[in-house]
C-alpha cells in the first residue's frame, strides 16, 4: 500500500474518534488526500478504484473549497 495510508497516529476529527476509509476500513491519515462523500470518507485512491469498478471511468473529483487542499468530492 501507500506510506500516507499506513499512519496509525490517533488524530481525533469526528466527535473525538479517527475517521476510516469506508472502502479498506484504515485510518485515514491527517495529510492523506480523501474523498468525501457525505458522512463517509475514503482514500482517494480508494474511492477511484471503487468508482472504476463500478461505472467503468474515473472519478470527475472537485475540492471542497473550505480552504482544504486534502479534500474533494464527486462532482455531480
């Protein structure tokens, strides 16, 4: 796997619990880019690999816009 998915640093973001990937169920690291989806977040090389699978095509991912270089979400 990648180095930024394997930090196991308890890095508190959702009402003092580590967020896991919904896709490999591993912590998601402070720095490592994530998609978000709603409630759910993931890898983005997770996400990419589900939304491949799923539909056939990459993912069309946009950032967040709150001031977060990490963070993106499908576009619509």
């Amino acid at each position: 796997m990648f180095g930024f998915m394997l930090d196991e640093t308890e890095t508190p973001e959702r009402s003092g619990q580590a967020v896991a990937c919904r896709a490999c169920h591993i912590k998601l690291a402070p720095r490592a880019p994530r998609v978000v989806d709603g409630e759910a977040s993931y890898h983005r090389d997770c996400f990419e690999a589900v939304h491949r699978k799923r539909t056939g095509r990459r993912p069309t991912l946009v950032s967040t816009g709150h001031g977060d270089r990490l963070s993106f979400r499908l576009t619509a």
